[in-house]
C-alpha cells in the first residue's frame, strides 16, 4: 500500500536534512506576521507608560489627548472595568492588571491607551498624557527583596494551577513568590567531615530575548466571540486565559497565529492580548498593538539571579555536600518565574552526584521589568555559577579539571539528587566530545606578550518541564495527500519540518508533502506550549500517534475493501474501493502526556521529576589582551545530547544560534537599570552580537545517542547548547590571566579591573 504523490522508501523521512518548508514563503517576503497585518476599521494602539518605579496612581489627565484630531478614545483601567471586571490574569499568579490599577510597580508599566485610525496621531496623543504618582520606596535587587519591608504586592493570589503556590494565597507582607526546597542526605554532617569546604557567589544580569519581530496582537470582538490574531508560543493557554477573564466558554475564543519572528519565550502566556481584547471591546471595533524595539524593555526580560553555592570535598576529591541558595529576579509581576525557580532550582547541584545536597530557590518580585522564561528557563543562570565553582574547586585543590569532573559525574542509572534516575543522559559522552574538539590532551600556546591565551570548558544538564499535554490530529484525504494538526508554533526551530517528517515516516510519504496546517484554535488542537524544549518530545509523540491511528485506519480499510496483506496499492485506490469515487477521509489523533511523581512537599524529591534529561558541554578558547581587557573568541565548541536527531541540519543551526544567543549574554548584553529606569533601552546602546562577534572557529555537533522513550529515539535541542557557552568563557579567562570573573557580562572593563586587581593596582588608585 503507498501514498499519492511522493512516496519514498519507509523509513527514510526521520533522519533527512530536509530543507525548512517554510523557507521559501520566508525568504521571498510573502510570509505574514501580526506586525505586518491589518483588519478592516481596525484601529492602532500606543501606550502610555508609567515613569516612576513604584507607586500609587493619584489622578491620570487624558483631555488633552482626547482632543487630538483622529483620536477614537482615550482608556484607562475604569474604562476596562466595565468590560472586564476583574482584569487580572497571570500563569502562576493572577497579579498583572491589563492596565495599571490603584498602583504602578514598574518604570514602563502601561498605564493608558490611546486609539486612533492612524498610529502616528495614537502615538502623539500618548504623549499628551500625564499622570500624578504618590511615590513608594522601591525594591531592586532580589536578595534584598527577601528581607526589605518594601512589598511589590499587598496580597499573593496563585492562580490556582500549580499546587506547590497554594500556600501562597492570601500571603501579605512578603515578595517571595515561590520558596523551592529539595533536600537530599544530611548536608550539615558532611559539610563538617569534608576535607575541603569552597564557598563562592555568582551573579547574571538583567538581559533581552529581543525577539526580531517584536510583540503584536490584534483582537476583533463581537458579542458572538472573539478572534485574536497574536505572535504567540502558547496560543492553548491565551484561549484558557481570555475565556476566563471574560467568563465566556473556550469556543467563543479564537486564536490565530501567523509566522513567529522568533520568541525565545518572550511570547509565551498572556503577553498583549488581553488589553487588546479589553481595548477592541471598548470601541467595538479591531485594536492593533505592535510595540516598538524600546517597548520590548518594558515588557518581559530573563531573570538575573544571584547564586550561593557552597561544596564540601572529601580527600580523594569526591563531592560530598553542596548548598545552593538561587534568588531570582522576577520583577514586578509572576509571570511564569515560579516554574522556572523549580524547574531549574532542581537541577542547580549540576551534573554531578553528591549524596548530601540542599537547595533553596527564591522567586521574587521587585520593582522592575517582569521576567519569565528565556531559552533555558534559568538553567544558564544556573550552569554560569556551578561550573565556574566547579573550576575554581579544582585549581584551588590543583586537580586536573576534567578528572576532577570525571570522578563526580552522574552516570546511568544513578540517582539525580531529586532521586530520580539518570537514563538516557550522556553527561560523560558529551564531556568526552568536548575534549575530543577541543583537542584537550595536545599541547597549549598560552602567548608569552601582552595577548594571553586560555582555554575552558563546562558541563550541564537539565529536567525538561513535566508533565505537560499534547495533542495532534493527521488527516488523510481521498487522494492519499497528508494534513497534520498540531499546536506546537515554529518560531524558527523548524518543528513543522520536524513534525511533518515524522509523519512522513510513519505513512510512507515525504515530509515534503505533508501539509502543516497553521495554528489556530479553533482548528489545531491543544499543545500546551513551544517552551523548554518539550516540543519534538512532546508534540513529537502525539504526532507519531496521530499517523499510526490513520495508518492503522488505512490498513483496516484495506483488509475491509478485500486487498491483501502488505498490498502496495495506493491510497487514493482504495478510497475509490470504499466509497465509489475520491471520497472519503481517514482521522488519525494522538495524545501525548508522560509520566510524572510531583516533587515531595518539604523535600523536593521524586523518583520521576522529569520526561527526559537534556545534556549539553562546550569548551572556548580566548585571547586576552592584558592591556585593554578585551577578549576574541578564538573557538568555541559546543556539543549537545538530542538522541537521535531527526533534521541534522537544523539540529547544527539549533545549536550554533543558541550558543550566539548566549554569547552576547556572556560578553556584553546588559540592561542597565537608574533608580528603576531603563537607561538603554534600544539597539544603538543595547549592544547584540555582531558579525564580528562570532567565534573564528565554531564547532556545533551532537553525540549520537537513542533516547529510549523519545519519538524515534529523539528529545528537544532548542535551548541545551546555552548552557556551558558563560562558565567556558569565563574557565578560559582564568586560563589565560588568572582572574576569576563572578559577575555576568565579561566585558572589556571587567576583565580589565580584574587584571589590574590582581596586579594590585586597581583603577580606583589612579
């Protein structure tokens, strides 16, 4: 039995460097994004920001932009009251108001709107607006938000969706948003048998997802529902979320998603959708919300952190206990910083086993831009510390760093802390591949003049985020031609490829011929999100599904309509046989959830935390000039664990973005932050890597493994190789110069005070 059309050997789709089948729509300019969109008698939206950090909302003065020429209406939170009467939503926390009510927690937190047919009268009215602030003292810094008597919130209201915030409701007079435990052994007792105890503090800084194609939504209400046509990586819970805000069933709430330019997880959860809903409410009429370059600033960022992390070590160099305490930087509001102050607190001991271990993991409001998920959901954060700890244990002990890390690592079948066990994780493998690129065990040139040479490398490893659902349909038509359904947004990654090839696989196709339909809710079905590289597992498994139900419809009609066992008649033939003419279609679905022991309340621990490992290593090599500070990436390696990789072309570029992404966040990508103000926000002072930033040599490659219980033996890449790139650099400056870095970004200046530090002559004295 084969397929119409295309119809290779089986067995030859997964595995193929299929080219992305959406390339072409992309390069030639006919892709369409929500910032390029418009509806008919659709209106513009500009926004009115606060400028104070913290504070009550005294008065707001809108008359003057009510009097602009082609002014539709000036909004405030009254006006979005009446439509929506409690306007607050949030994944963890219903915290975020759709417009500032009674109180503004950030500098940029939208306080009005201004609607107008042409967006350069909005946006001219916008600036007409004033508003009148009692000021409060304000919170920045998350360790002081642990014990300040400032509280962003006066009361803590858990969304209801995750268990482990319910005792959060109600709470008053705190900023913690969530208070993350795992404890393992007895730590205290080890601590006072180690041989050697090391006690370091690390810190990351504010920084950007930047998504190229910044934030834009459209909402069209009508009584009988409403469509929102939005740049999303979730639209499943943007429909969740809007039908609750506004009481209405999930079938009035339609979500449409046209091309992403990129996310990073800047678009996940409700981001503008609920205040264009609110805004197209109001006026009755479609209300389009693009926000600028300098908007993104004030819209979501990634956590900076500050990490403790103390380690005992026995006398034949074998980690015993190690203490972790992880405050994050959550901002004004929850968004999804809960999750990630779990999800990757878990893994904050590293790649290691240690019989004793303690973490502690602190979400935490503070008076600034809010934080959520961003390409390795604080995991970055997480590896940038222990493995510089990791570095300076093993120089301080003068052991050879990679014995040191052989001697400590997690191997299969070993228990994780959590005491859940590692399978299918190759820590050791991938840190043997990273040595093998790095040509580790050859001689060195270190420089002997003013330029410096060192080189460094890092291991790491994540939980991938458990438990979550997802779900896909396959269609197969009377002609024998494949449509898939599914919720999972490519943003870039190349999961429609992906998916489409599994597909192929399955029905004995190519992926090329597989139709990806575009997301929309009231069409593809529930996914819960493109986020933490759960997709090709995830979604991979319920499309793998889907096209085994419809094949196992098509063989049963076969056998129904007389054909033989393993006949190579084509499809479009046998629907002829069943129905008389081309009628007729087959519906494949599948479902896919994985197995899951929640955490033990107090404990942490689960002996199934996780639906997979991910792994990854990189090593650099850097010259250091010793007169300027400034560091050239000579190299940089980065490998990664994906089992087996089912588009090897976009699994290399997966690889090679994630690690430039992090490069930026390592060497110079910083917001700076004034009294809560954002002091350069925009692309001319907020500086992104450049061409000229590339490493001379970059080396991306994956090990060849088998995920066992992986769709076709695979797991997801998008964020893994982010991981190593900070402590790597950093591992390589100490190489080179023999300082020791501790704070993110690694610019010229700081490189530059340490070397001078170090000689004793610090700038301070001149």
């Amino acid at each position: 039995m084969t397929m119409a059309h295309d119809a290779p050997k089986a067995g030859s789709q997964v595995g193929r460097s299929v080219p992305r089948l959406e390339g072409r729509d992309k390069v030639t300019g006919r892709a369409e994004y929500t910032h390029t969109m418009r509806l008919p008698g659709m209106l513009y939206c500009k926004l009115f920001r606060s400028t104070v950090a913290h504070g009550l909302i005294k008065s707001v003065d809108v008359s003057e932009a009510r009097k602009v020429p082609g002014v539709f209406a000036v909004i405030t939170i009254d006006d979005v009251m009446k439509v929506i009467p409690d306007p607050y939503y949030g994944p963890a926390f219903h915290d975020q108001p759709i417009l500032a009510h009674e109180k503004v927690r950030f500098v940029g937190e939208p306080v009005a709107a201004v609607l107008a047919f042409d967006p350069h009268v909005a946006e001219a009215a916008a600036q007409l607006i004033s508003a009148e602030y009692e000021e409060l003292p304000a919170v920045y810094d998350e360790v002081d938000a642990l014990t300040t008597k400032t509280y962003v919130h006066d009361v803590l209201k858990p969304a209801g969706t995750f268990a482990d915030l319910k005792h959060l409701k109600d709470a008053k007079d705190t900023n913690m948003a969530l208070d993350y435990r795992l404890r393992r052994g007895d730590v205290d007792k080890a601590f006072a048998q180690a041989a050697h105890v090391f006690e370091h503090e690390f810190k990351t800084q504010k920084v950007l997802h930047l998504p190229f194609e910044p934030h834009a939504s459209i909402a069209d209400y009508k009584d009988t529902g409403v469509t929102i046509y939005t740049g999303s990586q979730g639209p499943s819970f943007v429909r969740t979320e809007i039908a609750r805000l506004l009481g209405w069933p999930e079938n009035k709430v339609r979500i449409k998603v046209p091309f992403l330019g990129s996310g990073y997880g800047a678009k996940l959860y409700i981001k503008l959708e609920a205040l264009v809903v609110a805004l197209s409410m109001i006026a009755r009429r479609p209300v389009k919300l693009a926000l600028t370059f300098e908007e993104l600033f004030y819209q979501i960022t990634k956590h900076p952190s500050t990490f403790r992390i103390k380690s005992g070590v026995d006398k034949d160099g074998r980690i015993i206990a190690r203490k972790c305490e992880v405050y994050w930087n959550g901002g004004a509001y929850a968004d999804i910083g809960p999750r990630v102050t779990q999800k990757s607190g878990l893994t904050a001991s590293g790649p290691y086993e240690i019989d004793n271990v303690s973490i502690d993991s602190y979400a935490l409001y503070t008076n600034v831009t809010p934080a959520g998920a961003l390409r390795g959901f604080g995991v970055p954060q997480l590896v940038w510390a222990y493995e510089s700890h990791t570095d300076m244990m093993a120089r301080a002990l003068k052991l050879d760093p990679v014995e040191f890390r052989r001697k400590n690592l997690l191997r299969e079948g070993r228990p994780h802390p959590t005491g859940t066990i590692i399978k299918d994780a190759a820590v050791e493998k991938v840190l043997d591949h990273v040595l093998d690129r790095m040509n580790w065990s050859k001689p060195f040139d270190k420089g002997t003049g003013v330029v410096k040479r060192g080189r460094g490398f890092g291991i790491a490893i994540k939980a991938v985020i458990t438990p979550t659902t997802s779900v896909a349909i396959v269609n197969v038509s009377a002609d024998g031609s494949a449509t898939l359904y599914c919720g999972t947004i490519d943003m870039g990654q190349g999961s429609d490829t992906a998916m489409a090839q599994m597909v192929g696989e399955i029905l004995n196709v190519s992926a090329e011929s597989v139709r990806v339909v575009p997301r929309d809710t009231d069409v593809t079905p529930y996914d819960m999100g493109t986020l933490g590289s759960r997709s090709l597992f995830h979604m991979g498994h319920a499309v793998r599904r889907a096209a085994e139900h419809a094949r196992d419809q098509l063989k049963a009609l076969a056998r129904e309509v007389g054909e033989p066992e393993g006949s190579n008649i084509p499809v479009r033939e046998l629907f002829v046989k069943k129905y008389g003419m081309q009628a007729g279609n087959v519906i494949g679905t599948g479902v896919f959830k994985p197995d899951y022991i929640p955490p033990a309340p107090g404990t942490g621990l689960s002996e199934n935390v996780t639906a997979f490992w991910m792994v990854s290593g990189a090593g650099a090599e850097v010259e250091v000039d010793t007169e300027t500070g400034h560091v050239k990436i000579t190299k940089l390696v980065n490998v990664v664990d994906v089992g087996k990789a089912i588009n090897p072309r976009i699994v290399e570029t997966q690889i090679s973005g994630a690690a430039l992404m992090q490069l930026g966040f390592t060497m110079f990508e910083k917001m700076h932050i004034d009294g809560g103000q954002v002091t350069n926000a925009s692309l001319a002072d907020y500086k992104i890597p450049g061409f000229h930033d590339v490493p001379v040599v970059m080396d991306n490659s994956h090990v060849d493994t088998n995920q066992s219980n992986g769709p076709f033996g695979a797991k997801g890449v998008g964020e893994v190789s982010t991981f190593c790139v900070s402590p790597a650099i950093a591992n390589a400056i100490d190489d080179a110069v023999g300082v020791r870095l501790m704070e993110l970004p690694l610019n010229p200046e700081s490189v530059y005070r340490a070397i001078r530090a170090k000689a004793g002559k610090p700038l301070e004295d001149e």
